[in-house]
C-alpha cells in the first residue's frame, strides 16, 4: 500500500509506535483514549496516563463506563496516573533527555516484572503554560522516535485542536510517524525523519510531499477516468438490458442490450414513455410499482413487455429509485433480463411436475419437501392420507410434524437429521407417528438434500413416507421366533454338557473301583474327553453367538484343568499358555477340543518321567488365512521308531482321525523334546 494511504484500528496498534492524536471535541477524545487504555490493560501492558486539562477521575471515568472495574489495575500498578510534575516536569524544568530516560527505565521495570510492554499517553496541554523548557517541545517529539522503535513501549501524544495553535500542530504532525485525527488512524504522510527534522530539512521535505500530492491528485484524475470508461464499457456490453426514466417516466437511458431484448435501436427509444412498450394491464401495473418506488421501496418482479414486432416478451424487473442530494426522487432505474426461455422451461417442468404427482398418486408413498432453514414444509396429499387425514388438516412446517412422531422416537429421529443436514447425506429411518385416530402407525421416511450451504450443510431436503405397519409386525413375529429357537438351542447346549457331565461322573466313580493303573488311566483318559466336549457345549449356552466360542479362552481353561487333574504327579511341570481370543465354529471347536485335550495328556503322562522337571508350551494363534496350534514340551521326546500315523494308541487315532475331519495338516517335531503343530481353516469360514 502507498504510503500515507494505509489507515490502522486502535487495536492493531504495535510496540514501538509514536502517534500523536488531533482532536477537536472531548467526545472524540473519549473514544480514541478508552479502546487504547483497555487494550493495554486487556494485554498485559504496564499503562501510564499523564494528566492535566483533565482530573484521573475523569479518566477512569471512561474505563468505568465502558464496563471495566479499574480499582484491581490501580491496585496491582499496572495503571498508574501521573501528573505533569511527575513526568514531564520532574525537577522542575522540561528536559527531553531526561524523560526519555525516565520512559527507558520504566519500560525496563514493566518488563521486569512481567508485563508485555510500556503504554503511556499524555495530555500536552502543558507546554502552552511556558514552563521551563517546554519550547523544546518538538526537539523532544523527535527524539521519541528513536526511543520507540527499539523498546518495547509505544505512546499517544495528545493535542487538543481547540487550544493549540495551527502552526504548531504542524510541527506536530511533521514528528509523528502515525497520526490520528479525530478517531481515525493513519500513517502520516507528512512525516519527516529525526535526522531530517534536526537537520533543518523539514521545509524541504513538506514541499516535496507537497508536490508529491499534486502528483498523486493527477493520476487519482486518470484513474476515475479509466473508471468511467471501464463502467461504461460494461453498461453497453451488460448480458442485461439497463433501464433509466425521468419522473414523467421518459427514457433517459438504455443500453444496447435492453434495445435488443424489445427489438429497438438504442435511439428509438430514448425519450419515449415507459408506458408505450406495455398494454393497457402492464401500464396499471408499471404505475403501482412506479408509485412504491417513490417510497424507496426496491422491487423484482416479472413484467410481459411488447416487442416493436409486436410479439410479447417476458422479462425479470430488479427495480431501484434514484433521489437526489435532497431525497427528492427524480427517476429509477432497472435491471431488465429476457425469461422468455425460463419461462418456457418453467411451464415444461409444471407439466412434468404435475406427471409426476399423477405417478405419486396412483402409489401409497407421501411425498415431502423440507426447508431446513426455515422449517417450512411440503407435504402431498398422499402424505396426509398414510396418516388417516385430508390434504392441508394440519399445518406443513417441520414444528408440527415433531409433535406427531412418537415420543420415544424424537431424539433418535432429530440426532438422525442433523447427521444427514451436517454431511448433506441421504437418511432411512423406521419411526412411529400419530394418526388421525390417535393410533401409532409405523412409518420409514427416506431423504435426501437437493440444496446445500457453502459449508455443505443440507438447505433442503426432499423424501418419501411409507407405512410399514405390516412389514414390522411381520419382522416381530420373524424375531419372536429366532428368540424362541436360540432359547431352545441354549437349553440343548445346557443339556448335551450336563449328560457328558453326568458321564464324566460316573466314569469317575467307576474307576474308583478299579486297582489297575492301566485301565485307571483309561477311565481318566475318557473322562477329560467327555469333559473337554462339556466345556465346549457350556461355553456356547453362556455365550450371545451360539454357533461360536472363544477357543483361545477355552484353551487355557481345558488346560488348566488337564493340569490340575495331573496335579498331584505333575509339580515339577510348568505350563505356558500362549493364545489369542479367537472365535470357532462349533463344527471345528468340538474336534479341535478332543485334539488339544489328547496332546495335553500325552504330555503331561509320558515326556517327563520319574520326576522330570520341564515345561509344556501351548500356542494358538491367526496365520494368514488360517491358524495355527501347537503343543511343545522340552521333555523325553516322542519315540523316534513311532509312527504317529500308524499307531495302537487310541489318542494318536483320535488326533489323526480329528484332523483329517477338520480338513488340518499335523505335523511332529522331534528335534527339541515334542511339538505337534496342527494348521487348518475355520470349517464355518472356509
């Protein structure tokens, strides 16, 4: 921006700034002092005010009216009132020098103890007294602007225009870098630099500022010049047609594009009656607006006009009256464009519109329109019918149709809506609403925007209202049923555990009755499968999903359990279990149980013998597509002439034979101690 041009609010003021404030009335200096004040307060600045036309009652006078309590910022001292003899007059004579060391000493105390900056303003009333010193008044104003633009303080110089002489407010202006006259703040064009002003250069640089304004008047003379060119350039190439009429509503102007719309040359019809383009209708009408216009009133409206071919047009009127400095009108002027093809268009889609509700007619979905921002609504005669009423019973705004959604349901439907309205997303929602009757029927309403703001916020919105009574009262008795079958699947899971309970009991009792260690053992084997197959079934009745389980969480209870079963023989063993909550279904959960219970066993009986102390590792875990399980002890090791595959041992038929019915692929390790890893896919997944 050139400078001189550039203008500033009071806020924007910075450290370092030296303004002086030209004022003529106390209401301008009222308005200018408190923002400056409250700002330097509001932002942590340490605040002098040097008093002396007026009292520092009457200053904080106008803090207090603008809302601001002063007593706390007097208390603490970060505003500080002083007097002349406590500034400027310290000691008796006005000396710059030692003001501006007081000013550099305050500055470096305010930031010592926590403040943004230093902010002083001062009434200079003063130096019109002659006090000592005061005629080097604008020796100091100049210094100041090497103190400011290094410390972090800034400051008004205050001048009262009414009591300060004209000669000396230029010197004034000529040592402020930024002037405010009256409240508005500039940059001082007329300004002159310290080293300038004390060198004596001052007259030189006003001429030249002088002669600069001449310069700039100049090229201010071309460019409204350019500027008139331009505008009328645009009036004569406007896509619209512009319009002007006297107070007799004689054309006084038209451009070639309004010409053209009526089939005229532009002089044909210059100082012809507006009302010789229009039949005897378009003329009352022309006078009633013509008559509003005198009221200031501004209009836009369609209006039929009569071409010179005698064919009728149809236009869009934005119409505007023109006042002179008196406010007496003395014409209007109007915007005028072509709608014949609109209105074509318009009458298309009417016939199209009216197709349509024929179309929504003969189905039993209401049709609505929402205007979000208003509230307004659409709602088609179907629409009143679903509900049991007759078109237009009860009003269409968005307020009523609240009132009629089933309470229970108002706060889902509204946090719905303003989802849809946010994202400018389309929305399906199943609700009750109030009929005629005072009945509740079921209702989905589908939507979606056809308008949004610039954020994309929905502005409105179109949809559709269906009853859905039957198909919901068809969906409960479907869900009635699927609860009435899960309550009875739970109970045959409850049951199936409880008999293979049963039987693990009674296996247990049996084989207190045998002595033989072998066929124990056999007892024991068969009862930790019966119950391994029991842990599954009671996992699926307590669970909500009663075709899968956790069978990682299941892993490491069967475990627990093999291992306490073993617990007296088996304190020299440590079990790691090592699985992730993975979900099974039923079909590989029971088979994969009567697997992980054999090689458990197999190595809690037979990898440490005599008291061989060792670990068992258990791990399960994804891979890819499918899983991965393993059972590892640092035992014996499994005999090296044993074919597992081929084998007496009914637990290593069982493995092999389970496996295959998993569709897995088992694998024996022998290098350290066992490790049998069985890799398979989830049956229900696959």
């Amino acid at each position: 921006m050139e400078r001189g041009y550039k203008s500033y609010n009071i806020e924007e003021l910075n450290h370092g700034d030296h303004l002086c404030v030209l004022y003529q009335t106390d209401e301008e200096h009222k308005d200018l002092i408190t923002p400056y004040l409250r700002s330097g307060l509001e932002n942590n600045e340490k605040v002098f005010y040097i008093v002396d036309a007026r009292t520092s009652e009457m200053v904080l006078n106008y803090l207090l009216d603008d809302g601001m309590e002063v007593d706390p910022y007097l208390e603490s001292g970060q505003l500080s009132m002083l007097t002349v003899s406590e500034s400027y007059m310290n000691g008796g004579v006005f000396d710059p020098e030692g003001m501006i060391k007081m000013l550099t000493e305050e500055t470096e105390k305010a930031l010592k103890e926590g403040y943004a900056a230093l902010r002083v303003t001062g009434e200079m009333s003063w130096a019109l007294r002659g006090l000592p010193g005061s005629e080097r008044l604008i020796e100091y104003e100049t210094k100041l602007n090497e103190f400011f633009p290094t410390n972090k303080a800034l400051a008004i110089c205050q001048y009262d225009c009414r009591v300060f002489e004209p000669e000396i407010l230029l010197d004034i202006l000529t040592t402020h870098p930024i002037a405010v006259i009256g409240t508005e703040i500039y940059e001082n064009f007329y300004y002159v630099p310290t080293e300038d002003f004390l060198a004596g250069k001052g007259p030189k640089r006003t001429l030249e500022h002088w002669i600069e304004n001449l310069k700039l008047r100049k090229k201010a003379e071309l460019d409204l010049k350019a500027s008139e060119k331009k505008y009328r350039q645009l009036v004569e190439n406007a896509q619209e047609g512009i319009w002007s009429i006297d107070t007799e509503s004689k054309t006084t102007f038209v451009n070639p594009r309004m010409a053209e719309i009526l089939g005229y040359d532009v002089d044909e019809m210059m100082g012809h009656s507006l009302f010789s383009f229009m039949d005897e209708r378009g003329v009352e009408l022309a006078n009633y607006n013509l008559e509003r216009g005198k009221q200031g009133l501004k209009k836009q409206y369609d209006f039929e006009f009569i071409r010179k071919d005698g064919n009728r047009i149809y236009t869009s009127l934005e119409t505007s009256p023109i006042f002179d400095g008196d406010e007496k009108y003395v014409g209007a002027i109007a915007m005028v464009s072509d709608i014949t093809n609109r209105r074509k268009m318009e009458n298309t889609l009417r016939e199209s519109e009216e197709r349509y509700s024929l179309t929504l007619d003969a189905v039993n979905d209401g049709l609505w329109e929402w205007n979000v921002t208003s509230g307004d609504a659409f709602f088609s005669p179907n629409y009143y019918k679903v509900l049991g009423y007759h078109p237009g019973e009860f009003p269409a705004n968005y307020k009523t149709w609240r009132l009629l959604v089933h309470p229970d349901d108002r706060d889902t439907v509204e946090k719905e809506l303003q989802e849809s309205i946010k994202s400018g997303s389309g929305f399906e929602i199943n609700l009750r609403m109030k009929t005629k009757s005072w009945k509740w029927l079921w209702v989905l309403i589908r939507g979606k925007a056809i308008e949004k703001d610039s954020t994309g916020n929905a502005t409105r919105m179109v949809g559709t209202l269906s009853d859905i009574t039957e198909r919901i009262s068809a969906e409960k008795k479907i869900n009635d049923s699927l609860k009435e079958k899960e309550m009875l699947l739970k109970e045959i899971h409850h049951r199936v555990k409880n008999n293979l309970m049963i039987i693990s009991s009674l296996l247990n009792l049996q084989s207190r009755q045998i002595k033989d260690k072998a066929s124990k053992d056999i007892f024991k084997e068969s009862q930790n499968r019966a119950r391994s197959m029991a842990l599954i079934h009671e996992r699926l009745y307590q669970s909500t999903d009663l075709k899968r389980i956790d069978f990682g969480d299941y892993i490491g209870s069967l475990s627990k359990e093999l291992f306490h079963t073993y617990a007296g023989d088996l304190g020299h063993i440590e079990l790691k279990v090592n699985v992730d909550d993975i979900f099974l279904d039923i079909n590989t959960a029971i088979p994969l149980g009567l697997i992980v219970n054999e090689l458990i066993t197999n190595s809690l009986k037979h990898a440490f013998p005599e008291g061989k102390m060792g670990e068992i590792n258990i791990d399960f875990h994804p891979q890819d597509d499918h899983f991965e399980f393993s059972v590892k002890d640092n035992g014996i090791g499994f005999p090296k002439d044993l074919d597992f595959h081929n084998t007496n041992s009914l637990g290593m038929q069982m493995v092999t034979s389970l496996t295959d019915q998993i569709d897995g692929e088992i694998e024996l390790n022998r290098s350290q101690g066992t490790e049998f890893k069985i890799t398979f896919k989830d049956l229900d997944i696959k």
